[in-house]
C-alpha cells in the first residue's frame, strides 16, 4: 500500500515531494511535502488515500502520528545518488 500511495501522490496538484525511512523492526517515517494546506487536505480526502488510511488504522498500525508543519527553511549537503525534495 505504501508503494501505491508513493505513486499516487505525485499525480497530485500540489504535490511537491515524499520522503520515507524504515527500521528493520518496523518503525518507520514517511514525510510528504505539498504546496499549501489545501494540497494537504485534497490529499487527505482522495479516495484511495482514504482506503490506505482505513486499512492502516485497522491492519497496521497500533499507533501513528499525522503532524502538518511548514517547512520554512532546508539545506545541507545530499549524497549525489539522492534526489533533494
């Protein structure tokens, strides 16, 4: 589901970009970037989205967090094989 959600997204307006991270023990993070809070919500409401967050809450997840947060400023130095958001 994580893979269909990661190829959804990006058919999305306002999408800007996915980042996503898992321990082997199954602890994981993934951050979605968007254009504003309005990308946000149209994404929390399509409709297969809708079905992942259902079944996430119901199959996978004993816990989750949803934090939406501006990101005001980001830099660093990537590794050259990695895309920069």
């Amino acid at each position: 589901m994580s893979r269909r959600m990661a190829e959804l997204a990006p058919q999305q307006a306002g999408y800007l970009g996915i980042e996503s991270v898992r321990r082997a023990d199954g602890f994981g993070i993934t951050v979605s970037y968007w254009s504003s809070l309005d990308a946000v919500a149209r994404w929390k409401q399509q409709a297969e989205h809708l079905v992942a967050q259902a079944q996430g809450k119901a199959k996978w997840y004993v816990d989750y967090a949803v934090r939406v947060a501006r990101v005001e400023r980001s830099y660093g130095k990537p590794k050259a094989d990695r895309a920069v958001v």
